[in-house]
C-alpha cells in the first residue's frame, strides 16, 4: 500500500514540476507580448499601391475602418459571425479549450500547424497585437493577451472591436465599410442573408470573394446560414427564402483610366497575402507593373469608340509577363473564347505531335461529325486548302476536322499543361468551352507563341513590401513547357499572315511585324463577342467588344473590324515606346519550297521550285516526289486520214502543254490547237481536197510566267485525194453485138 501511495506521489509531483517547468517557459517566451488597448480600435495605416515607375496610383489605399457601435448592428450580424467562427463566444472565457485539444490533435497527426481553433478573441488579438506564424511560441502569446483581453472587456465589446478591424477582401476593412462596399448600404441596415455572406468571406477573402468568386461566396453563405439555424438564431422557416437569395452584390464602381487595372491588383494582392505567413492587419506597398502613358493611352482609345457595346483590353510585357496596361468598361467576366483558341488547342498540338504539318491539305467542305455540323463563316467552303491557310482565315471546319483527326485528349492533354482543365467535345475546337475565359485567360494562353513554347501566366504585382520595407512577395514567372519551339514559329509565321492578308488583316497599315487572330462568337442576328489577339515578341495585347449582358451587337462588330481597328492604334503607341520586331526561326525547323504541279493537283508535299513555301520540323519535311518524275517525251504519235477528216493522237510526257500547227501547199504554218496539262492528246481537223497539209507538235514549259520551248516535231505530210466514181459497164443491145 505505501508503495502504491509512493508511485501515486511521485507521479503527483512530477506533473506539478512539468507543469510549473511549462508555466515558467511560457512566461519566458511571452514576455515580450505586452498588451495594448489602444491597437485593438487604430488601423489608420493603409495599403498602398505603385506604378511601375515607383509612384502613387492615385486613391489606390484600402479603406480605413469606420467604426461603428455594436448597438447600432441587427443582432442577425452578430450571430452570424458567432455562428461560423465561434459558437462557444458567449460561454468560454476567450479559449475554447475544447476546439484547442481538438486542433492539436489534428496539427500531430498532420506533422503541420494548419488548424488554428482560435475563437473571435483570439483572432481580435492575433489579428491587432501578433503575427500570424503558426507556431507554439505565437500560441501561447496568443493565449496570454486573450486572457488579459477577456479580463478588460466584455464580450460585446470585443465582439465589436473585432467586427470594426476584420478584413473582408476588396480593400475593406471593418464591417461598415464592408457593407458598403458588397451591398452600398450602411451595415445598420444588412439583413440576415447579407450578414451571412459577410460572415462567410472572412474565412479567405480572396477565395470566397463575391466579385471573383461567386459560386464559393454564395455556397459558403449557404453554409453560415446553416450554423444560423442550427444555432437558433434564424427560424427554420426562414432558411429556403434566405438560401434561395441571388448575392444582389453592388456594383464595383471605381471609376478613371486605373481602375480596373487597380481592382485587379487589389484581388491579385488578396490571392498573395492570403497565402503568406501574414496577416491582413500588416500594412503593405504592393508594387504594379502598370505603365500609366501606356495604360492612358489605351484607355484613351477604347474608352473614346462610339460603339454600342461593352470593352475590354489588356497589354503584357512579354520580357516580365507583367501586365501594363488594362482598362476596361465591365468587370472581366468569363466569355465564350471563340476562333482564338484555334492556335494554342487546335493547330500547335497537331503540329507539334507531327499529325499534320502547317502545309497539309485539308478538305474544307460542310461535314457532319456524328451529330456536330460547324459551319464556315458565311457559308463559304474552299475545296483542298493548306492548314495554314485554314488557320489564317479561321475557317471552322478544317480547325473541327483536325481536333477529330487528333482526338479530344490530345487536344485536353495540351490544355493541361497551360492550366486549362477542359471536359467537352469537338465544339471546344471553336471554342466551346463551358466555364469560358477571360480577357487576360486567353492572353496567357499566347505566351507559349512568344516565350519559345513556355506557358507563363501574368502578373500585375510583381513586388509586395511591408511598411518598413520587408519583401514578402516578388514575381518569379513560372514556366511550363507546352511545344516545340519549331512548333511556335510555324504558328507565329501563320499568324503573321493572319495579320497581313488574313481575318486580321486590318493591322497591315500598321507597317508592324504582328501575329494575330481574331474571334467572333454570334448567330446570324448579331454578335456577342468579338476578339483580336495581337503580339509580338515585345507585347501581348488583347482587345475584346461584347455586351455584358450577352446581347447581341450589330454583326458589323467582329474580330476583325473594330476590334483589330483599335488594336492596330494601340500598336502605333506602342512602337513609340519600344521597337517592335520579328520573330526568328529558331533551329530544327526548315524552309522548303514544294512542287507546284504535285500540291496543287495531288496535294501531296514534294520538294520543287514552282510552289509555294511552308517552314516544317525536322522529321516532316517534304521528300524527292516519290515517283520519279517522267522524262521530256511525245510519245505514241498516230496519224490518220479517213474521208476528209484528220485525225491526231499522242501522248505528252514532262511537258505542260504542246501547241499544234499546220501549213498547207508549204504556205505559212499557222497555230490551230493547244493542249494545257494533257497526258494523251487528240485532234481532229477537216481537210481539203487535193492540198498537202505538214503538221508539227511544239512542246512547252511554263517558267515562271513564260513558256519555255523545246524542239519542234514535224510530222509526214497527208494529202486527202478524194476517190473517182467506178463507171458501171456499159450494157449493149444484144443486136448490136
């Protein structure tokens, strides 16, 4: 018995000694936290953004928090933050213990600190006093100043400083100013729904953004109310007309020619900080790559259009994959990418898989894919064409014709490494893509034509700094390869002539060494978007017109009127500030001049020295025709005289054509037949009576735009001498015998 007392007692004693060795630790490592009441209301400092010259954009600075008394709140907006963050608010003394045994449990076995099980007292204290490093040391810091918190205060009070601090995306801080900001109304006047998508997108502004993020902001809504009902604060009744509720958000309504640009850097600064080991109580610089002559510039053109119609355009710096200049009517919204997807999707996977080359000819005639019937523009079908020539006229079923030929996964394969996941048929070929894409989604899919064949997404922040000048963020491109290079210039070398003779063809005044490709998406009644992709090794610029509301404009704005009008303006701007030059071949790739005769009336790719030029990748140029080509011969010659009439054949082998001629009586031979690309030649001609006739046979070739002879064949001469009648004979008298 006194053995068992002694274990008893010993173990009693050893936990009192780790408990008091734990206590002196942590008040060792905390006793730098240090209280202050005064950072639990101030949050005068704010975020501050810079063009790429280092200056000030404009009122680019994150609101500051206007604070309003918790009396002047419904009680729905309490409860809802109570109701997701912290159920327990009202009955714990600032530390949910059970949520902390709960969470650290989970941070074990995970071997991370990815569960936070803070209450709304803790993250008041964490997000005005600490840093947001998940570690130990933080903790218990944490736990310290909560402590003191919930000893100063009472809850109400700290639930209302913490509802004037906490950041809800978009540059708005504090429940006031959120309100405003989503709903344009004072938060005294939220009702239960709006309160709860409040409540829901302070979990991570970036991906629960309303803005940006519709669908997540309205499922996690969904979810607050839920806990709502749960938790008695809203009748059961209630939750279908509340759940049922669109998110009705207000308009985001920064006006000026930055904008747009600065609303984009701001959720582009949401989606960074909320990844870093920070909180958004710092205040930061954040650091843009937009050019403000540039991005003026292209305002002032797509801004000015007397157009009945939505804009957007956005401009990359092809060296940084920084985006310095956007302007836009509308916010960005996903869109039916149209014939602009045909490059990257469509025609650089089959040439790059070496199914096809630019110079193959394709049978661009109305076809039925089991079901799917594309239709060229206007109706208008060309018989055998090149695929380059397809692509620079965007002709849709030579583009659906080669999708088939590869197969889907080869195309959703290619997606993929541009960060595309596609799920869909043939019709993605014209771009049928269900989710759609934006403005600048698309743009980034052509930096594999201007990076060598790497996707790289663009940026408009390309540094973050804290106040006291620590980078916590700096751009670093990262590149995935998608093609060949010789892939890319082949693409490049199409879109260049898309550009000078092509559906883009308007660019061509500019006098600029281009790429593009446009896209219309419309019916026979009007158009809904209408698309130009324009770049060059310096930039990327893309143009779109379009209705926000997706109804129609007049179907004289397309791809390729107004939209490429205004790039080719842009363009001119831009030479100013930066030579634009070509692209260059890069090796592996040759320039091959093919047979005339053997494309054109057999479409086969041969080498030769009358046809047109196409590039191709090794391993897929043309070879030496395969049947060696027939030597230069009349051959077969048969001549024939039969009453009057003068018959001629003979067959041609090497030549392009022969020209017949005839003398009569040794007068002056004249020209009376020719045979264009004929193998076996017939000719019939009547003759006279009694005349001598010598014909001749002069074979030809065509160079360039004259013909070649070669030597002349005389034939024997004929003579058609009409037969005499035979006399019958002469019948006598038998008397006059």
């Amino acid at each position: 018995m006194k053995k068992i007392f002694k274990i008893i007692a010993c173990a009693i004693l050893c936990n009192v000694i780790l408990f008091c060795t734990l206590f002196i630790y942590a008040a060792y490592i905390t006793a730098d936290a240090t209280f202050d009441a005064s950072k639990l209301t101030q949050n005068s400092e704010t975020t501050v953004f810079f063009d790429c010259n280092g200056s000030k954009i404009g009122q680019t600075e994150t609101q500051t928090p206007v604070y309003v008394p918790i009396q002047e709140l419904p009680s729905h907006v309490k409860n809802a933050f109570v109701a997701i963050e912290d159920k327990r608010f009202y009955s714990h003394r600032g530390i949910d213990f059970k949520r902390i045994l709960s969470a650290a449990k989970n941070d074990i076995i995970s071997g991370n600190f990815d569960e936070g099980a803070s209450t709304i007292s803790q993250q008041l204290i964490k997000n005005t006093h600490l840093s947001p490093e998940k570690t130990i040391t933080r903790k218990l810091k944490e736990i310290k100043l909560t402590l003191i918190l919930e000893k100063n205060y009472t809850k109400d009070e700290i639930l209302e400083m913490y509802l004037n601090t906490i950041y809800f995306g978009e540059g708005a801080y504090g429940i006031q100013n959120a309100s405003v900001k989503f709903f344009g109304k004072d938060a005294s006047a939220l009702e239960p729904h709006e309160s709860a998508l409040l409540a829901a997108v302070i979990k991570a502004p970036a991906y629960y953004s309303p803005y940006s993020h519709p669908e997540n902001a309205l499922k996690r809504r969904n979810v607050v109310l839920k806990c709502m009902i749960e938790q008695g604060y809203v009748p059961p009744s209630n939750r279908e007309a509340y759940t049922n509720k669109p998110l009705e958000l207000s308009p985001q309504c920064e006006t000026g020619e930055t904008s747009q640009y600065v609303m984009q850097a701001k959720k582009e600064a949401d989606q960074i900080i909320s990844s870093l080991p920070l909180g958004f109580y710092e205040k930061f610089n954040v650091y843009t790559y937009l050019n403000p002559e540039i991005n003026r510039a292209v305002y002032e053109e797509m801004s000015t259009q007397d157009l009945p119609c939505d804009y957007s355009s956005v401009l990359t710096d092809n060296s940084t994959h920084g985006v310095c200049a956007f302007v836009s009517s509308v916010e960005p919204a996903k869109r039916c990418p149209a014939s602009t997807v045909k490059p990257w999707l469509v025609y650089a996977p089959a040439i790059d898989t070496k199914e096809i080359t630019i110079a193959t000819k394709i049978l661009d005639e109305k076809t039925d894919f089991n079901g799917f019937k594309p239709n060229n523009h206007n109706g208008v079908y060309n018989g055998y064409i090149s695929a380059k020539e397809a692509l620079y006229k965007s002709l849709n079923v030579p583009a659906v014709k080669i999708a088939n030929g590869i197969g889907i996964p080869v195309l959703t394969s290619y997606a993929e490494k541009m960060n595309l996941h596609l799920n869909g048929g043939l019709g993605m070929a014209l771009g049928g893509i269900d989710e759609g894409m934006t403005l600048k989604e698309i743009c980034d899919r052509y930096s594999v034509f201007t990076s060598g064949g790497n996707f790289e997404e663009s940026k408009f922040i390309y540094k973050i700094t804290t106040k006291d000048g620590k980078t916590v963020y700096q751009h670093s491109p990262e590149k995935t390869k998608v093609f060949d290079e010789g892939t890319v210039y082949v693409i490049n070398d199409a879109l260049s002539a898309c550009a000078q003779m092509g559906t883009a063809k308007k660019l061509k005044s500019c006098n600029l060494p281009l790429c593009a490709k446009t896209g219309t998406n419309g019916r026979e009644k009007g158009n809904m978007d209408a698309y130009c992709i324009s770049y060059s090794p310096e930039f990327t610029l893309g143009t779109w017109l379009g209705r926000y509301d997706n109804s129609l404009m007049p179907n004289s704005i397309s791809g390729g009127t107004y939209p490429t009008i205004m790039a080719g303006e842009i363009w001119q701007v831009l030479s100013n500030h930066k030579k634009i030059t070509a692209f260059q071949p890069p090796e592996g790739i040759a320039e091959i001049r093919l047979d005339k005769k053997d494309y054109e009336d057999n479409y086969r790719l041969t080498k030769g020295t009358d046809g047109p030029t196409f590039w191709f990748l090794n391993g897929t140029e043309p070879k030496e025709a395969e049947i060696k080509k027939k030597e230069n011969a009349i051959l077969n010659i048969h001549q024939d005289c039969t009453d009057g009439t003068y018959a001629l054949s003979f067959d041609v082998e090497g030549y392009d054509g022969v020209e017949i001629y005839v003398a009569e009586n040794k007068k002056r031979e004249e020209l009376i037949r020719e045979f264009l690309n004929c193998d076996e030649c017939t000719l019939s001609y009547a003759l006279k009576a009694n005349t001598d006739y010598r014909f001749s046979i002069l074979p030809f070739k065509f160079n360039v735009d004259e013909r070649e002879y070669f030597d002349r064949i005389d034939l024997s001469s004929v003579k058609y001498i009409p037969k005499q009648p035979v006399k019958p004979p002469a019948k006598f008298k038998w008397w006059e015998e």
